[in-house]
C-alpha cells in the first residue's frame, strides 16, 4: 500500500495557512468570552471563578476548560497583560486577536494527532478511506466557521473526542472512558454522548463481552476509581468549597428558552414552522391563536419563539424524547458491542439530543457530523444517510456568520468541501453487502439540488425583493426548516441502516 | 486503447507522454515500485493524476486559489486610515467618483493633484462600470467631492470584490486557456499543467498587490495573457486587440511592447515576407486605438466641452506642437483631449526614480548621487541604457519569431525595463514575474531548475515589495503567501529538495538539475533575505541612515534582478538554438526520406 497524499501534515499546513489569513475576520461574542475568561482565571483565585460577573459573559464551562484558560492565560501575559484585566470589557488589541486566534489553531493540533491514531488504527484494507474521512474532519467547514472566523476551541474539544473513540478502538478501553471524563470535564456538551458510553464501557470493559451475566469486577473497580478520580480532581475542591451549586446553575441554565437565537434545524424548528404556517389557516379550522405569541414569532431573531396555535413545549418534555431516542440505538450497542456500532451509537445519541433537546444550538451540529464521519465511508448506504447531513449542518451554519465580508469565505468554502469530499466519498466508497433498501438516493439528489436556489435566495434574492427590514425572519425559517428536513431525513436514514447492518 | 474504426475520422487526441509526470519530474521513484510526489503541490494534486475530470479539478482549484485571495483581501490596504491622500485604494475610488459624475471632457482634468486620473482610458471606463454598479448599491461611496477618503467596511468589501470579480472575468480565464494552448503545444501532460496553473494563480507578489495593496494590475496582466494566447492559437489580429487592451488600461504594458513589436513584424518577415499580413496587422492595432480612445475623443467635440478646453491650460505637447489652431475649434478641441491624456498618462516630467526601487538607478544612486546631473541627461542614459538592454531580446524574436521563445523574451525585455528605464515602481515587479512564472507550465517548467529559478525570483520580487507592504501592515499575507507558496513549491527557505540532486549523472533528466554556481548564488540570496528580515526586524538603523533597511533591500533585489535578467537571457539564447538544431534535424530526415 502506498502512502497517502497529500498527508495529514500537509493539509494542516496550508489549511493554517488560510487560517492565520483570517485573523482580520468578524469574530463573535465568544471572542470576547473567551478574552474575558482569560482575565477571570489569570487575576482571581479559583474559589471565585465562578461567582465573578463583571462581564455579562460568565464562566459556563467546567473546571477543566477554566483551568486550560488559566494555562493559556500565562502564555497571554508575556503577549499583551491589558487583555488579563478582568475590567477590560471588549478589549480586542491586535495582540489579543493575533493571541486568541493562534491559540485556536495550535490546540487544532490535538485533532491533527486524534486523526492520524485514527488511520494508524485502521485496518489496512480500509486506510485509504478512514484517510480520506480524516482529511475530511480536519479541513470540515463546521470548525472553519465556528472556530476559525465564528471563534471557539471545537477543534481541540473535538480531537480529544476522537482521541477517545480511537482509544476504545484499541485494547484500552479504560484509558479511552478516562478521556472521555476528562473531555466532560472540558465541556459538558459531551454529556449528550455519554450514554452510549456508558452501554459500550459497561458491556464489553466491565461485563464479560460473551457472557453479560459474568461482571468482570476488577474492571469495574478500575474503571469506577479512575473517573470518579477525573470528577474529583474537577470538581472535588468547589464541593469542598461548597460552591457545587453555583457550579450547577451557571453549567445548566434551564432558563432559557426552547429554541436559541436563530434556529437550530431541529425537530422543533420544524414544530415552529408549522405552528406558523398554521397561523392563516386558523381561522378555518377554528384554532385559537395566541396574540402575544404572533410578534414573538416574527421577530425571530432573538430571544425563544413561543407558539402561537400548537402547544408549548417544556424542558421535561424534550428531555423524555431525547433519552428515548438515545435508548434506540443503545439496544443494539448491548447486543452487539463492536466497535463500528459504538461509532453508530454515539453519532445516533448526537442526532437524538440534537433533533430534540431544549435550547440547541447549531453549532452542535458537529456532535453528529464529526462521529458519523468516522464510519460513513463504511459503505454507500452509510455514505447515502451522511450526504443530506453534510450537507444540511454546514448550510445550517451559515446564519452564525452575518457579515458582508465573510460571506463569499463561508460559502466557497463550503461549496469546495462538499463538491470535493461528496466527490471523492462516492468513488471510494464500497458497495454494501446488503442491497439498498429505499429510495433515499433520489430524494436525497432532490434534496441537494434544492439547496442551491434556496442559499441565493436567502442571501440575495430576499434583500431584493423585501428589503432588508421587512419579513427577516422569512430567510432564517426556510433556511432552518430546509435543514432540520435534511438533518431529520438523514436521521430516519441512518436508523435504518444501522439497524440492517 | 481499442483501435478507432475507420468509418470515422477519430477524434484528435492529445498527445501524451508515457506517464503524468515524465517530462517534468513530478513522480520520484522511492524503490519498492513505490512513488512519491516530488514537491507538496504535486501530492495536493496527486489523487488528480489520471482519470479525473477537469471540470472537476478546474472549479475546485479556482475556489481554492479565490479563498486565498479574499482571504488577503480582509486585511489591511493602501492608505488605510493616512489622511490628506491616503493611498492606492482612494486612487481607485476617486476615479470612480469622476468618472460616474463628471462628463468625459472632464476626466483627465478634474482636480489633478487629488488623485487625477492618469491612467489609460480602459481603466477610466473600468472605473466608470464600477462607480456606477457601487453607485446603485450606495451613493455615498461614490458622491462627487462629498466622499474624498471615506472609509467603510462595506465599502472595502465591495471595492475588494471588484478586484476578484475583474480578475476572474480576465486573468482567470486568460491563463487557463493559455495553458491549456501552451501545454498542449509543449506536449506536457494535462496533471503538469493544473499543477502548473494552481502555481500560477497563488502566485504571491501579484495576490499581494492586488488584493493586499489594492490595485487592478491583473486585469491588465490578463489581457497580456489573452494576447499570447491569440499567438499561441495563430489568430494574431486578437492578440493585437488585446495587446492594445492591456495598454489602454495600464501603461506599464509598455514593458511587453518591444517584444510584441518585435515578433508581430518578425512573423510578417520570417520565413518569408508578408506584406497583406503587416498591413492587416497594423490597420487592426489602428483601428483597436481609435475605438479605445472614441468615446473620450468623441466626447471632446460637444460645445461644452470645447469651451471647457479653450480656458484650460494647454498640455505641454499641443504648446510644442507646430500648428496653430483657433481655440474654439473641433480639431483643438480633439487634439487637447488626447495630448492631455497622453501627457496624464507618461509623467515625463517626474524624475529618475521616486522612492527606494530594487533597480540599477537606485542602485548607482546609492553610491553615487545622481541628482547631480541634468535631468534631460539622465532621461537620455536611461532610454540608452534600456534600449541597449532589450536589443538583444527583441533581436532575436524578430529574426526568430516563434511563440515558444515568447515567455523568455517577454521577461528578459520586461526585466530590462525594470532595471532600466525611468519611473519605475517596485509594483512593477510582476510584469517580469508573469512570463517566468507562466514559464512553469513549459516542456520542463516544473523540473528543479526551472522552478528554483523562478521560484527564486518570485520570493526575490515579494521580498522587494516587504517595505512597502509593511507601511500597510501587510506584514502577515506577506509572510503566510510567499511561505506558502515557497512550501507548496519545494523551495527555501522551507525546502532544500530543488537544490539536493538525486539523479546518478547517465540519468538522462539530470540535465533539469541546476549547476552548483546556481545552487551556491540561490543560498546565498536566501541567507540574504533571511538576514535581512532579522535585522530589519530588531535592529534600528544608525540615526543618521534611517532608511539603511530599505536601501540594502533595493540593493540586494537590484542585483538579483539583474542576475534574472542574465537567466532569461541565457534561456532564450538556449532555447532558440534548441529549436534552431530541431528544426535542422527535421530537414535533415526529410531530405534523407
């Protein structure tokens, strides 16, 4: 076998390139967030990183990330110490930017390592593909625009992820289940993944992987110690400080609404949707409507959308549907615990929270696109369920980047990685063993083709025809609404075929 | 292959050498049957070895090369925020500004020491389409006199897409049909030549003034490369009309007209003499000035416009003029017109050298103050010193004016002008870099040699424009571009590959390697380069030197272009015996057959 070109190295090279360019970019409020998180934990001591409020943007990440910060932030000092003061509200010198953005692509490396474990731990028959899905991750448009113009350190959270996955792939399974501790410990997004984790863990490291009734107990004390070690070493000194439950309410803050600002292309976008296509027809089919929610809902910008016709939905609600649909899959994890079906199950439990949690983000679109690029050069019916999500997620993301300027960086991009890497996933991927059982190729060709008069519209045709004030929200819905049917599609897809598998 | 059934004439297939990358070195054998890409663009390209569609490979490419570009284009650009003048950007804006509110009379006449237009009338009805299309987006971009430097992200964002947008309606296009042509006629094989075209289009010294610095220089470049082409492709009225193209929108296509000249007589002489041809030819390069210049002439005769004219001071070529004609008449009225632009258009009245240019003037300045003399004097070493330099060159594309000998001939002229003539700006620069680095798609264009020279010269040419982008805080594309494209290529200061021979001496591809006094004078020029950004960064210069820094820099680069020069040179010389000893063998067989 050949080697592989061009090599991990080489595309992180000139992707860093393109990336140092985009230091000038619009970056959001999460630049500043970050900034001031540098300042919390560079100038208090740690029993007050998580009561200091000066700034709106308070520490909301556990201790683990604080601590990464407070590490960054002793490299910040030599670099700029104004950007440390905690006072110093928007501060964004040109040290700050050229510092934080840096900061992004160099923790990046840790996902350039987690990839190349990847390939060294695929078989050889396989490698060119798990090569081509690395290369894939590596140079995705999600981490270009959230991380390296939108701005946050996914590419580093995400490596230890997949560092992870690649660890349970390998004999060591407990180092693997200490990463992913540590990883909840960095950021509890990861908490959405964790049930399958757990069946995985459990099934073949603590149980007998032929036997379930045989519980392996020496497993499970290692195991059980190392990661109540991990939670330890994270939280043990604010339980000691008695701080467990500012901790709590700054990780979890329930008051927010169902949907985030924009509309994370979710089950409940779809639900909006049709709350507000049904507002004409109300009259007909004689439904109330509630008048307070009707501005709400046109404003659609900010703030939770309330409805209008069809009923609220509770945090308790979306949380009961998300655990169901993560039970799904984990069936066939206990019943069948390799590895390719670890993959499945964790990318389902992405779609499962992602499709019906409360207050989603769409950034988290990477919880399912990232897992699920690992096994969908599996064959071409796992590729035919990912195509309508790549597609979908990235289009989704777009409305997080606003600016004139940055919109010809995140559409080209964009485009030149799904032609590119849709292209080169089809040649390599391998017929499947099993006949393709619907007809989700041609609706998912449909689905493509749909996107491109959709993206000029929303991002041409609309200002022309309404102006830039008028119906604004128009744009924001059909974008989300056509997502969340791509995400949703390529959910009841993938069900299917993991299921067949 | 099947062979093609005689019922039909089969369909006229390129010529391919054996294997993708023979002629040019792009495969390295590493034993074992294994292979491995001979430079990191070449692995880049490497699943496009064969079978892959170029309309799959050209769009992708394009969008690779235009991330880059708009990716510069964020930072900062000339004149960013330097009240009274500002820079290049506010040129630029200023003319869109005249051009969409004054009438046509008025061009060349408005305001001149702020920013009056002078360049050539295509720029000015670039700049017209453009004031009007900003216009209709924001007035306030564009209102007359109102709008002097103002500054506006949206502003900048739509100023910096019509950069991208001119380059991708003519450069673009331009030189992928060039190389497409020039590839095809060298018999180098389709992977070489998309290899060569993404080299081509990241180069960094023109990405670095167009988008960084902000100028339209590409679309006169592409008009150049559109003129080749028509060569290439035998049609050589349209290379004239495009020839008069890329002059009517920038003057410093002046630098290619010798050779031009040169060749459209030669083919016109050679083999034999053609005189319907000459006719044609000079009657279309006519008619292409009279239309560029139409519009501007035609508007010149209204009475409006003749009246603005008779109070207007006269320009200093109608004064000398001999005839004497009534003020109020058409004839002046036209006569005013062009002589105006023409005198807007070459400053003969400006000096030798305005700032710190890596050419021989500044170079002898340094050492031995030249202000001493007359400038009437100066002007004249300068059009002898440049004559004498481009002589040769245009010589020996006359006598043998192939369209292979063009590339050569082009920079060699174009590096004479450079180093010769007056008012030269260190922009200038690309027009030499262009045809070398077009050179990198030829018979042996991505063989080490040829690509550590022009590689080279490239990194030389960025590296001579560091001051100037430095004022504008171009520091960082400038470091990112010239790296990347230098890491891309194989090249110093991030590769030694070009310069380690691997190659036994009876390998018959040893000849593409350099000779060792090539290899030591490239080191040394790195280490130059090198050292000087070192110090230049961390020493101030002594007190009574401030500009130490940018005199050693033009210094350092007025050498190396010379050396460039010589290179060029050599290669025409060579090459054209090349084709001289094929041509004769050729003869040979048939009369033998």
């Amino acid at each position: 076998m050949a080697e592989l070109y061009p090599s991990l190295a080489q595309c992180a090279i000139v992707a860093g390139a393109l990336k140092v360019l985009l230091f000038p970019a619009y970056k959001s409020t999460d630049f500043e967030v970050h900034r001031n998180w540098l300042a919390i934990t560079n100038s208090l001591p740690v029993n007050e990183w998580y009561y200091e409020k000066t700034s709106e943007w308070t520490l909301d990440y556990p201790p683990f990330f604080a601590v990464f910060e407070w590490l960054m932030s002793q490299a910040a000092a030599y670099v700029d110490p104004a950007m440390l003061v905690v006072k110093n509200l928007g501060y964004d010198s040109w040290e700050t930017i050229y510092f934080q953005r840096a900061t992004v692509i160099l923790t990046e490396l840790v996902l350039v390592y987690a990839l190349s474990l990847f390939i060294k731990s695929t078989p050889l028959a396989n490698k060119s593909a798990a090569h081509i899905a690395s290369l894939s991750i590596l140079l995705s448009p999600g981490l270009f625009i959230i991380d390296h113009i939108h701005f946050q350190y996914n590419g580093f959270m995400y490596g230890i992820l997949i560092l992870s996955i690649v660890l349970a792939r390998r004999q060591s399974k407990l180092l693997s289940g200490i990463v992913f501790a540590a990883l909840l410990c960095f950021k509890h997004i990861y908490l959405y993944l964790s049930l399958a984790y757990f069946v995985y863990l459990l099934r073949v490291y603590c149980l007998d992987p032929k036997n379930f009734l045989r519980p392996r107990f020496f497993n499970t004390i290692k195991l059980g110690v190392c990661i109540l070690g991990i939670f330890a070493i994270a939280f043990g000194p604010f339980v000691q400080w008695g701080q467990i439950l500012q901790l709590k309410d700054r990780l979890f803050p329930f008051s927010r609404g169902l949907c985030h600002a924009y509309w994370a292309p979710n089950v409940w976008a779809l639900y909006s949707f049709t709350d507000r296509a049904l507002i004409p027809l109300a009259p007909r089919l004689g439904l109330t409507v509630h008048q307070e929610a009707l501005n709400s809902v046109t404003r659609g910008l900010v703030g939770d959308s309330s409805f209008a016709i069809l009923p609220e939905v509770t945090s308790q609600q979306t949380f009961v549907l998300t655990f169901l649909f993560q039970l799904v899959p984990l069936v066939k994890l206990w019943r069948k615990p390799d590895w390719d079906t670890f993959v499945g199950a964790i990318t389902l439990c992405g779609y499962a929270s992602f499709l019906f949690g409360w207050h989603v983000h769409e950034k988290a679109i990477l919880l399912i696109i990232i897992p699920f690029s690992l096994i969908a050069l599996k064959d071409r019916r796992y590729f035919s369920a990912f195509r309508p999500l790549a597609v979908a997620g990235h289009v989704s993301l777009f409305p997080l980047l606003f600016t004139s300027a940055e919109f010809p960086l995140k559409t080209v991009y964009t485009v030149f990685w799904l032609i590119l890497f849709l292209f080169v996933f089809d040649r390599v991927a391998p017929v499947p063993e099993r006949p393709r059982i619907f007809v989700f190729d041609r609706l998912s060709l449909l689905y493509l083709t749909i996107a491109i008069p959709l993206i000029v519209y929303c991002s041409l045709l609309h200002q022309l025809i309404f102006g830039f004030e008028r119906l604004q929200f128009l744009p924001l819905m059909f974008m989300s609404s056509y997502s969340a049917l791509g995400v949703l599609g390529s959910w009841i897809g993938f069900m299917v075929v993991y299921f067949t598998a | 292959m099947a062979p093609p059934t005689p019922s039909h004439r089969p369909r006229k297939k390129r010529k391919t050498p054996t294997a993708p990358g023979s002629n040019n070195n792009l495969i390295i054998d590493i034993g074992d049957g294994k292979q491995s890409p001979a430079f990191p663009l070449v692995s880049f390209l490497w699943a496009a070895r064969a079978g892959i569609s170029q309309w799959l490979i050209l769009p992708l490419t394009l969008m690779a090369v235009g991330l880059f570009r708009w990716a510069v284009s964020l930072w900062g650009y000339s004149g960013f925020q330097v009240p009274p003048m500002h820079g290049d950007f506010e040129a630029q804006r200023h003319w869109m500004e005249i051009t969409t509110h004054l009438p046509m009379p008025k061009w060349y006449l408005y305001d001149l020491p702020y920013w009056g237009l002078d360049y050539p009338p295509l720029t000015a009805y670039h700049s017209w389409l453009l004031g009007k299309i900003g216009t209709a987006i924001e007035p306030a971009w564009f209102a007359l006199d109102e709008s002097r430097g103002f500054e506006h992200p949206d502003l900048k964002v739509y100023m910096r897409a019509t950069v991208v947008v001119s380059e991708y309606l003519i450069y673009v296009p331009a030189v992928v049909n060039f190389l497409r042509r020039y590839t095809r006629m060298h018999g180098v094989h389709a992977w070489s030549a998309s290899i060569a075209l993404v080299a081509i289009l990241l180069q960094p010294a023109t990405i670095l003034i167009d988008h960084g610095h902000f100028q339209y220089n590409t679309v006169m470049l592409g008009l150049m490369v559109a003129s080749l082409d028509a060569i290439m492709a035998g049609r050589m009225l349209w290379a004239c009309i495009f020839f008069v193209g890329a002059l009517g929108f920038k003057q410093m296509a002046l630098y290619y007209a010798p050779v031009m000249f040169a060749y459209l007589l030669g083919v016109c002489v050679f083999p034999q003499i053609n005189i319907p041809r000459l006719i044609n030819i000079s009657l279309i390069t006519a008619a292409a000035f009279a239309l560029l210049f139409a519009p501007l002439l035609l508007g010149a005769t209204t009475i409006e416009a003749r009246k603005d004219f008779a109070s207007a001071p006269e320009p200093p070529l109608l004064q000398s003029a001999p005839i004497a004609l009534d003020k109020n008449s058409v004839a002046y009225a036209v006569l005013f017109q062009l002589t105006q632009t023409v005198h807007r258009i070459f400053p003969f009245a400006r000096g030798l050298f305005e700032d710190k240019v890596a050419n021989a003037w500044c170079a002898i300045h340094t050492f031995y103050k030249l202000h001493h003399f007359d400038t009437s004097l100066l002007q004249r070493a300068s059009l002898c010193a440049t004559l004498g330099s481009i002589i040769v060159p245009c010589g020996i594309i006359f006598r043998h004016p192939r369209a292979s000998l063009l590339l050569p001939a082009l920079s060699c002229v174009s590096w004479g002008f450079f180093l010769f003539s007056f008012q030269v700006h260190e922009k200038s620069v690309l027009l030499p870099l262009l045809p070398m680095t077009l050179s990198l798609a030829g018979d042996g264009g991505l063989s080490k040699e040829n690509r550590a020279w022009v590689g080279w010269a490239n990194i030389l040419g960025s590296w001579t424009m560091f001051p100037l982008l430095k004022r504008e805080e171009l520091c960082m594309p400038y470091a990112v571009m010239t790296l990347l494209w230098a890491y891309l290529l194989g090249l110093p200061p991030l590769s030694l590959e070009t310069y380690r021979s691997r190659s036994s001496p009876e390998d018959p591809s040893s000849h593409f390697e350099l000779n060792i006094f090539a290899k030591l004078l490239h080191i040394l020029f790195y280490i130059v380069m090198i050292a000087w950004h070192v110090g230049e960064a961390f020493v101030p210069p002594p007190p009574g030197k401030p500009d130490l820094w940018v005199v050693l820099n033009a210094l350092i680069g007025a050498g190396g272009f010379g050396i460039a020069y010589l290179w060029c040179m050599w290669k025409l010389v060579t090459q054209c015996r090349q084709i001289d000893r094929r041509g004769a063998e050729e003869e040979n067989r048939k009369k033998n057959q």
